[in-house]
C-alpha cells in the first residue's frame, strides 16, 4: 500500500506533536512546544508535562486535520511513541492513539522514540542500511548498528550525564536558560578560539560508550574559577568558554564514532540524531570524519532533530507498510526499561 496515510503522536517528553505521512511523505504536522513553561522550573517538570499534553492533543489533532485537508477516517494506521520517556506523558500520546483506534478502527503501532530519531533523516535523503546510529538528546548518546528500520542494536550508550545534559547542566550553570543546547552552539560560534582546554572524557577504554558527568564537572569548576557567568554581561570570555565545552563534547562523540565504524569495517555511513544533531560544530565535526573516510553522512533538517511526530509519523509508517501491528494492549514504557519490538505481523 503505496500511498498509506499514518498519523503520528509524539508526547514522550516536553513537546505535544502530532504529524501525518502518506507514502513516506510528510503532509502536515501541528506542535506545542511546553519549552517556556519549563524553563521556569530549570527543566522538565513530569506532573505538569502530562497536563500540558492532555490540554493540547485534542485540539492539535483537529488543527493537523483541517491543515492536511484529510479526515479522521482516512487514516490507515495510527503510529504513537510508546518510549522512552516520561510515562505520564507517553500514557497520554498512547492513550489518545487507542481511543482514536477503537473509533476509526485504524490498526496501531508503536513506535520507539529512540528509532524515530534515527529515522529522521529518511524525510529527506535515502538512508543507507546498514550504517552506524549517533542518538544525541537531552537523555541520550547512544551508538547504534541499524540495519532497517525494525533491526536496530544498541552498542554504545551514556553511562551517567547524556549529551544534551552536559549543555544543559553548565549552561545553567554559567546562567543560560533551559535547555541551554542552542544558546551555547550560538555563543560558540561567535568566538574565535577556545577559553581553555577542556577534557575529552572517557576515551580511555575499549568500549563506546559515553561519560559526560566529569566534563560537566570540569567545565562548572572552570567557569566558577573565571567568573563566566552571563550576568557579567556576556562579552568574549563567554562565547570562549562555550566554544571551548563544544568542543570538547564534538571531540568526544567523534571519536567514539570513528571507533565504532573501524570495529564495524562493513559500514561506512553515519546517521545522526537527537536535539544535540541540531548543533552545527557537531555536525561539521562528524561530517568531517565521513568525509576523511569516504563515507556518507545523514542528519535530519535542524527541525527534526528535536522531538517531533514528523519522525514517529515516517517511522510508523516505515513499519506498517512492512506489515508490523500491535494490539490495543501495547504498554507504554518509561526511560530505564528498554523498548520491546513486540510488534506482530499483519496478515496480507
Ligand atoms: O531530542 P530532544 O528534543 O529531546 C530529548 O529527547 O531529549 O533533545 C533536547 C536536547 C536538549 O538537551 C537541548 O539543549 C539540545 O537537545 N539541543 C542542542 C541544540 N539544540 C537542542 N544541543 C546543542 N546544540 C544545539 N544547537
Ligand atoms: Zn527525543
């Protein structure tokens, strides 16, 4: 089925997002970002996300309906992020996907954040299976070997502090607002050489995974040392030291990658992911690596590296149209348990 229209749901973390894809296509999609409301708070509050979703879905799906032109009975397949995230938040994606469900009688799928990320990309270009997977978020810096959309192995994570973590943390720090990602990319790139060395954590090992806590400690330590602070008014020292944690963070998630794709010699490509995606010194960092190697390199548009349903929607849609359901009994699953693919095959 060619032409299938999938809705998708995003309302794992801070974002209500709902999008439609016909034919892997993106038709429309609606958002309300609860960044501001947050902020307050110096990060994500779970009891008052959960709220905000259950405000916004209802009428965000009849927006993205009369934007899309298409009705709720049109739908063929409805695709919900299932995990990971906040459970009272994902209950309330997952909870309008099955009632939308038993009304218009449009199987279900749940999809994995996670993957959905990895997919992005596919809005735009041909990913080429199989290639190396880098998830940078707010709660993750995870490696990846993705052979398709459904065959995914996890072979590195972050062991305490994830990338976007490491900016958040000490752009609050140095009094940035939250999420701190983009104001220090900006900073960054307005400087011209780093305020100091910085560590390139936890490469010391054999392993892929990650380490960002000792960074972040460091950097904290730093800016307190020197007085960074942004109620100094900004000036040159700031953007300095926020060039300085860039790269440092770019270094460190290059050089796992560049391990990774030498232990996997029959890859040679590397699709990137996740809010930190967005971050320009990053990306030229690790498009740099592929270019050195003669491999490609995949990103999202800067608008699908944050959390989106344009991601849920395509990746639902790469899934139903291999013939993958659930029932009206798939569970939510909150961050720490991994995701099942407990999908089971539609009959043709
Ligand atoms: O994927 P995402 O929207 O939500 C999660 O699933 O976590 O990622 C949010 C993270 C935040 O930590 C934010 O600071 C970071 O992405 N971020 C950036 C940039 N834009 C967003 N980090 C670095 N540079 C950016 N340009
Ligand atoms: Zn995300």
């Amino acid at each position: 089925m060619p032409d299938l229209l999938c809705l998708g749901i995003e309302s794992s973390c801070d974002e209500t997002a709902l999008a439609l894809v016909r034919g892997g296509r993106l038709l429309a999609q609606t958002l309300a970002s609860q960044a501001d409301l947050h902020a307050i708070f110096g990060g994500v509050v779970p009891e008052l996300a959960s709220r905000e979703h259950l405000r916004h879905i209802g009428p965000l799906f009849d927006e993205l309906l009369v934007r899309s032109g298409c009705n709720a009975g049109d739908i063929d397949v409805i695709a919900v992020a299932r995990g990971p995230g906040l459970l009272g938040s994902l209950l309330t994606g997952v909870a309008f996907a099955k009632g939308l469900a038993l009304a218009t009688g449009a199987p279900l799928i749940g999809v994995n954040h996670l993957h959905a990320h990895l997919l992005a990309a596919g809005l735009a270009a041909v990913i080429p299976f199989p290639c190396l997977g880098l998830v940078i978020s707010g709660g993750h810096a995870d490696l990846y070997i993705v052979r398709s959309p459904w065959d995914m192995e996890k072979i590195g994570r972050a062991l305490d502090d994830a990338a976007g973590e490491a900016f958040d943390k000490v752009g609050a720090a140095i009094g940035l607002r939250y999420p701190a990602g983009r104001a220090v990319n900006e900073l960054a790139c307005a400087a011209e050489k780093p305020f100091a060395a910085l560590p390139r954590p936890y490469l010391h090992n054999g392993n892929l995974d990650f380490s960002f806590s000792g960074l972040k400690t460091a950097a904290v330590q730093l800016a307190k040392g020197a007085g960074i602070h942004v109620s100094g008014g900004g000036g040159e020292k700031l953007g300095q030291f926020c060039l300085a944690l860039n790269e440092a963070v770019a270094d460190t998630l290059a050089e796992k990658t560049r391990r990774a794709l030498e232990m996997n010699p029959d890859i040679n490509a590397l699709c990137v992911a996740g809010g930190v995606a967005a971050n320009s010194i990053i990306r030229d960092k690790l498009s740099g690596l592929m270019a050195e190697r003669g491999g490609a390199f995949l990103a999202p548009e800067l608008k699908y590296c944050t959390d989106n349903a344009a991601m849920i929607a395509y990746a639902g849609y790469l899934l139903a149209e291999e013939g993958f359901r659930h029932g009206l009994d798939m569970e939510a699953v909150p961050r720490g348990r991994p995701v099942p693919c407990d999908w089971h095959r539609a009959l043709a």
